[in-house]
C-alpha cells in the first residue's frame, strides 16, 4: 500500500555579492528554494542551496522535520541538464 507524500518549501536567505547597488544596498544573489517531498519516514531534498551557511541551515531545517533523507537531487540551468545522486 502507497503512503501519502507531502511537500514543504524552504528559501534560504540570499548570499551576499562583490558592490553595491546604484541606491547604495550591498548587491545579493537570488534567494534559494530547496522542496522536501516526504513521506510517513523517508524525504528526499531538491536544490540543497550553495553556501556552507545555506547548507547548515537548511540542514537544521530538514532534521526538525524527523524524516530519513535518502536522495539530494540538484537541478542545474546549465548545458549540462539535471543532476542527481544518492
């Protein structure tokens, strides 16, 4: 029998960039979303973001949920397509 699966979006704050922006702000990259798709005990994580301060957060993140995480896939805009690993 197939148990249900649930979803839960998490955006990490934005890296800081190199400059300024013309109105003075200190230029940043784009926040970063990573989907947990969970199920009664396992999840899997999509984009685990770029930074290690990103990763330890979400990381935090995803322990409070109280799942097993089996699989990180990592989706590109690149040439090189998707990619994924255990």
């Amino acid at each position: 029998m197939a148990g249900n699966l649930a979803y839960d979006v998490f955006v990490n704050d934005p890296p800081p960039q190199d400059g300024l922006l013309p109105n003075g702000e200190p230029k940043r990259f784009s926040p970063m979303a990573s989907t947990l798709i969970y199920g009664d005990e396992d999840a899997v994580l999509t984009d685990p973001g770029l930074t290690e301060d990103q990763a330890r957060v979400l990381g935090d993140w995803v322990a409070s949920k109280g799942r097993n995480l089996t699989d990180i896939f990592i989706t590109t805009a690149t040439a090189i397509g998707p990619v994924s690993g255990p």
